[in-house]
C-alpha cells in the first residue's frame, strides 16, 4: 500500500504545469508564499503576492486566476495560462492602472510566462535581484 501511495506522489510530482514540473513549479511557489509573507508593503510585497496568486491557481490550490478571475479547482492547461498571461500583458500596457496594481499583475506575469516557456529564468529570482541594485 506504502509503495503504491509513494508511486502515485511520484507520478503526480512528474504532472506538468505549463511546461514546468509540478515538483519545480510546487518549490517556486513556496519560495514565493514565504516572500509575500515576509514583505509588508512596497512595491516587492504586491510583485510577490501577484506571484503567488499565479502560482498558486496554476498549480490548482487557488479558485481564481490572478488576472482575468478564470476558475480553478484544476490545473490549468498551457491554453489557459497562456490566456491569463496575456491578459496580464494587456493589463500592464493601461497606462491608468495603479503602481501596486500593476506591480500585483507583472509578478503574476512574470511566474505565469515561465509556467508557459517564455522565459527560463524563475519569476522570484529575478525580481529579487531587481531589488538590490
């Protein structure tokens, strides 16, 4: 029974979420839960909250998406974050949005672009790395 319980966590670690694993894309998330968490206010609290959200509907723990509000319950398909993504884009083209809006929607951008294949570097390690220059 023991075998057949870790042979079903093994599959399910091997599930993809976008083009990345879900194990990849489960170790990102808890990076960016622990960031948000951590960050009270300013512009780096609302990028990685933005990124949390993402993360956390595209790995079907949330019951919407960040940008657009489609449902969850289930991960997603490349089809649908490659949707939100887009709204995203459009969403940070509206030069009236609010900065902590927009700083909320470029941190789901960005984890949601990497979840598609646009880019290969993580979404946290970038934007921490725009916070210490």
């Amino acid at each position: 029974m023991c075998a057949l319980r870790s042979r079903a966590r093994e599959q399910e670690d091997e599930t993809p979420v976008g083009v990345r694993l879900r194990t990849e894309v489960r170790s990102v998330y808890e990076a960016a839960a622990g960031s948000a968490g951590r960050t009270v206010g300013g512009r780096r609290a609302h990028l990685a909250a933005g990124m949390r959200d993402a993360l956390d509907w595209a790995l079907a723990y949330g019951e919407r998406g960040p940008v657009t509000g489609a449902r969850g319950g289930a991960v997603p398909d490349l089809y649908t974050l490659t949707a939100e993504v887009d709204a995203a884009t459009v969403r940070l083209d509206d030069p009236a949005s609010p900065a902590d809006l927009r700083d909320y929607v470029l941190g789901a951008h960005d984890a949601l672009a990497w979840l598609c294949g646009h880019t290969d570097q993580r979404p946290l390690a970038r934007k921490v790395a725009l916070h210490r220059v």
